[in-house]
C-alpha cells in the first residue's frame, strides 16, 4: 500500500516515512502544499497524511482540489491546533479522519489502517481470506495457524492482493502501489514477487491463493472470511 506524506517539518516528515517504511508501506513525501497537490493528483495513491498548517497552499486548501479531482483516497490531516473548529473544518475539506500534534506514532498508524480497511470493505483489524490470516499491525502473516516469514516487499504485494482480494491487480498496478515514486523499478520484478510469494504461503501447491490472469494481471483466489 502506498501512502503519502505531506509535512513541512524536516524531521517529522523523514521520522513518518522511516517508521511507515518500516511498517510495510511505500512512502511519498512532500514538503509543501504545492508538492502535495502534484503528488496526489499523479501519484496512485492508497492514502495520504497531511498537515493543516503548510507553505504555498495548506491541507485544506490541496485536500478539496484532491475530491475535485475525484482522487478518493483516504486523508488524514495532522495540526498542531486544538479545538473541534479545526476538525471540523478539516472533515469539511475532504479529510477522512483527524489527528493533533504530538501524536503517538502507533495511533496515527492504526488509525491509517483502520481507514484503509473502511476504503476497501474490510471491518476486521485482520485480513482473513480462507486459510490465510494476515495481521497489517504486526506485519504478520499464518496459513491455517502456521506462521509464514515475509520480506518488507512480500508483505507490500500479499497485504495489497488480499486487501483487493476477488479482483484482478495488472503488474503495473501493483508495481505503483508497493514502490514510492523514487523507487528505480525492473521490469519482471512484480512477476519474481508473485513467484516467492508463492512458494512460501502455498509451498504444497494446495491452496493456488495467487492466480494469473493470462493479459490482465493477478487475483487472490481464496474468499473473503474464514472458512465455513
């Protein structure tokens, strides 16, 4: 899943996108409201963070030209003001949820998650399609209670393929999705993801969770929900 940072902050910034690197996400960054607006405009985009308070144009003003636009990804604003004035205004902008300076780092991520879960129907903090149970907080997954080990990139490809489980994903799709906009890209790269993926979470080749769809891309197979 990529997420988008728009923060004039230095140091904030690079602390979001370190510790949601870390967390499983490709991260884009912007130091101004100008940079923000490009960026979510062009940018495939699963969400984005954003400060109230920027240079050249501020989150309320990016945000509402975003919905113009009709890019509907989840924001969350960040400000460091208090009061409901100010959350209100930021609903009123387009924001999905809200959060004030000093924030604690694991909230500001449950609540990204949490509204990622929203966009893409999910209720559960887990993502359970069959036998598969994948755990975002914790960046986990188990295949029927087995603990499956997945590298920051595997995570990015299975977390993105469950979360749209039931529908087809081209490579390029999931390519711009997984990688930030400086990430340098090879061209077969999606397909060696898929192959490991694979391997690792179907090793019996019982399940086939991950199929090929001959000129469109992939699909995870298994339905939504655990088994009946």
């Amino acid at each position: 899943m990529r997420i988008l940072v728009v923060e004039d902050d230095d140091e904030l910034r690079e602390d979001l996108r370190s510790q949601l690197v870390a967390s499983g996400f490709g991260v884009d960054v912007a130091a101004d409201g100008e940079e923000g607006l490009f960026a979510g405009l062009n940018y495939p985009l699963d969400a984005a963070i954003v400060d109230i308070a920027l240079p050249l144009r501020s989150g309320l003003e990016i945000v509402p030209l975003w919905r113009a636009r009709d890019r509907c990804f989840p924001v969350l604003m960040l400000t460091a003001s208090e009061g409901w004035r100010n959350r209100l205004a930021g609903f009123e902008a387009g924001a999905d949820d809200y959060i004030e300076k000093p924030f604690n780092f694991q909230e500001l991520f449950a609540r990204i998650r949490s509204v990622l879960r929203r966009t893409h129907g999910w209720c559960s903090p887990e993502i359970v399609c069959g036998p598969y149970v994948l755990n975002p907080a914790k960046m986990s997954l188990c295949v029927e209670g087995r603990p499956v080990e997945l590298t920051n990139f595997e995570f990015r490809l299975l977390h993105l393929l469950m979360m749209n489980a039931g529908k087809v994903l081209s490579a390029n799709t999931l390519a711009d999705h997984i990688y930030d906009e400086s990430a340098d890209r090879e061209s077969n790269v999606i397909q060696r993801f898929v192959y490991r993926v694979r391997r690792k979470i179907d090793p019996d080749d019982r399940h086939k969770p991950i199929e090929s769809v001959y000129g469109a891309g992939y699909l995870f197979a298994p339905p939504r929900g655990r088994p009946k």
